[in-house]
C-alpha cells in the first residue's frame, strides 16, 4: 500500500462480503423452493427471494468496484484521494440504501421490475451517492501527478454506469418502452460499461502481478474497449425480441450477438498473453489465479453460454427459462464476481501487512468456489433444457415442467453447497486478514 488513503476500499469490501453471503442465503430458499420445498413462503414468497438475490448481487458487485476504485486511482493518479471522509460518507450512504432497500422488498415496498425493483425515492439516493462517489474519483485524477490509460478506462466505466442508472428512472406508462429503456440499464450495464470496469481493474492488476511494460498492456485494453462497444451496444437488441420493437431489432440483435464473445475471448488471450510474457514472479499467486481464473470463466459464462442462447432461432425457445439462469450465474461470477476477488486478494495483505495468500484456505476457496459453480451453472442447463423441451414441444404447463425438473435441482444444491464452502473459506481468509494499518505504508510498497 502506497497511500493511506486506499484503506478505504476495505469498508466496500467488508460490505460485498457480508452481501455476498446474504445473496447466497437467499439462493438457498430459491433453490430449495425449486426442489418442492417452500417452507418459508409465507414468511418469504419466490418473488421476494428472486428480488433480494439478484438486487444483493448488484450492489455487493458495486460495493466491490467501488473498492476496487479507491484502491487503484490514488495509485494511479500518485496521490491521495482528495476526501477520505466524504469517501466514508459514501459508504454509509450505499450501505444504508443497500440494507433499507433489501427490507423493503419484505413488505412489498418495490417497482417489481427486474433488477430495478428498489422504490423510484431510493434511486434519488442513489443517484446522489453515485455522484458523490464520481466527484472523489474524478478530482483525485484530475490533481493526480499521472493520468493512464487504465485508471481513466476505470473511471469512465464507472461513469457510464452511474449514466446508464438515470433511463431506469423515467417512467412510462407503456411496458414495452419501459421494458426497451429498462434494458439500457441492465444490458448496457453488465454487457457494456462493466465490462470497461473488468478491463480497468485486470490491467491494474496484470501490471503488479505480472511485470510486463505498462505501455503493452495498455494498447490491449484499448483493443477491448473497442470490442465491447462494437458488440455490446447493438447488442442490446437481443432482448427486444418478445417487447413489441420493429422486427429489425431481430437481425441486429442476432449479429450483434454473436459478436460479443469476442470481447470476453479478448480479455482471456489479454490476461494469458501478458502472464507469459511477464518476467516478475509475484508471490501472490492467490491474487494470479483470481485474476486468469476470471478470464477463462468470463469468456466461458458471458460468451459461449451467452451465445449459446441469444441468437434468435434458439433464443425463441429458451427465452424466459431457466437456460438464462445457466448464462446469468457464470457470466456474472467470471466476468466480474471474480475480479472483485481479485483485486480483493491483491489489495488485502498490502493493507494489512499480513500477507496471507497461498494457504491451503486461499486454495480451497478458489478451486471449490469455481468447481462448485461448474456444478450449478451445468444443472441449470440441464434443467433448462428439458423445461424448454417439456413446456415448449410437449405442451406441459409451467408448474407441471417444473415439477418434472425438481431433481436437478437437488444437483443445483449439492453444487451451490459446495461453491457455498468455498466462499466460507475465502470470507474468513478476508476477514483473517484483520483491519489496515499504516505500517503496512513501509513494508508493502509494491
């Protein structure tokens, strides 16, 4: 750690922790309601666990890369960041929003729009603490000693997600222009615009773990850059088969599509490329395998399954089933789940000045984490496929296919138990690792 200010990130990153475990818990009550057992239902209906358990992903995900922000711009930039207590500020804010929020769902305060169910006055809130969040960022760079190309694909990242939040927030009476905006949201978010928080952040790291000239890694971020905007913007389209948009958004959609894997390909060959050639053997090997492990499972999860079913001759049997859930759970866990924990593992043990990487916990958590979600994401394709099958050449009704495909969610169990002990393991690693302290300024400049 070269900058007090950077113990920041670890308060955003204690938070996506203990969201993270929360989000897993209610995966549980939904998985298990899957499998025919709902006991909780009348204390927490499907719809209120789907709710909490995607909308705790978004914001453990955010808490994350705001982390992750705090931590690489004051590098970066070569200074401190310019407010350490409205950073403090901010994260109260998030944190409160996060948890009212998360309550309101259990008392059916919501919009019921997915993955923007929180109530249109928390957005206001939101909104504010995004903004805030952005000031602190943006002026440290503009006073920083250095501006590179990593930290300002970083920044815009975040920008333009904080940007793309706002067509979320306009209310229509029509549900086929809300549902065509409500996309510009989620899609442009998770295919687009995080993908640039990705790019920033694996730079990041391959420059400290790896040795390679900055100068090299920064021309192949440009180049994925490039391809994220190429394919992710037009390929919003695939979600506007079934809302009601002129029929042209069908062949946009379908070859814009099939061209955003190349992004995530992009960001593997990158991340493999630049360990190859690096010549630093960095003793966080943790931290490295974090780091590839998400490129391999991003182009895995967010590009081949993604693939698999968007084009629009398979996408007009598996749409709305649970062949997405395939897709959604790797993507979101190689993509960015796991380059949260990257730069977790990075930044902890030079915060701390314990440098607890490359334990038998560090291991487990890796391989029984990423083992455990092969697990789930393979029993969801199985599952999909034959609800796909059941309901759509058979003719079986939803709950009538969705009984015939309860056991495969026993599979989903045992593999999200499993991915569940790896998490556990990984937490308490973080948690071990105890608080930041400022004699770790002297013994850990990378």
């Amino acid at each position: 750690m070269k900058y007090k200010s950077q113990k920041v990130a670890y308060w955003f990153f204690a938070l996506s922790m203990v969201l993270l475990i929360l989000q897993i818990v209610y995966g549980f009550i939904m998985a298990f309601a899957h499998a025919g057992y709902d006991g909780l239902h009348e204390i927490i209906p499907f719809n209120t666990a789907t709710a909490t358990h995607k909308n705790l992903l978004v914001v453990w995900l955010l808490s994350g890369f705001m982390g992750a922000a705090y931590y690489i711009i004051p590098e970066e930039s070569q200074r401190e960041l310019v407010s350490v207590p409205l950073a403090k500020l901010q994260f109260w804010a998030l944190a409160i929003v996060g948890v009212v929020a998360v309550a309101g769902f259990h008392v059916g305060w919501w919009e019921g729009r997915k993955f923007l169910e929180i109530p249109r006055f928390l957005d206001y809130l939101v909104v504010v603490d995004i903004l805030l969040f952005l000031g602190i960022i943006f002026v440290t760079i503009f006073k920083g000693k250095e501006k590179t190309t990593t930290e300002m694909v970083l920044a815009m990242g975040l920008f333009f997600a904080a940007l793309l939040y706002l067509p979320g927030m306009i209310w229509f009476d029509n549900q086929s222009v809300d549902s065509f905006f409500r996309w510009w949201v989620v899609h442009l978010w998770v295919e687009g615009v995080w993908e640039l928080i990705m790019g920033g952040i694996l730079a990041f790291l391959l420059i400290k773990l790896t040795g390679v000239d900055r100068e090299l890694i920064e021309k192949w971020l440009y180049v994925i850059v490039g391809l994220t905007f190429l394919s992710g913007i037009l390929g919003t389209g695939h979600h506007y088969y079934y809302i009601g948009v002129p029929e042209y958004w069908l062949m946009i959609g379908g070859i814009f599509s099939a061209l955003e894997p190349l992004a995530f390909l992009g960001m593997a060959l990158f991340a493999f490329a630049m360990y190859r050639k690096g010549e630093k053997n960095h003793p966080n090997k943790t931290a490295l395998y974090w780091t590839l492990g998400a490129a391999i499972m991003s182009f895995a999860g967010a590009g081949l399954l993604g693939i698999a079913h968007t084009i629009p001759s398979v996408n007009m049997w598996t749409h709305g089933t649970l062949i997405t859930a395939m897709h959604g759970h790797m993507a979101f866990w190689g993509a960015y789940a796991m380059m949260v924990f990257a730069i977790i593992s990075y930044a902890m043990p030079l915060m701390t000045g314990r440098k607890l990487y490359n334990t038998a916990g560090s291991s487990y958590a890796f391989w029984l984490s990423n083992i455990g979600m092969i697990g789930m994401t393979t029993a969801f394709a199985t599952a999909g496929v034959a609800q796909v099958y059941l309901e759509r050449k058979v003719g079986m009704s939803f709950m009538e296919a969705q009984m015939a495909i309860e056991v495969h969610f026993w599979v989903l169990i045992a593999s999200a138990t499993l991915f569940t002990i790896g998490i556990i393991y990984y937490v308490i690693n973080f948690f071990q690792h105890g608080m930041p302290t400022d004699e770790a300024l002297v013994e850990n400049i990378d």
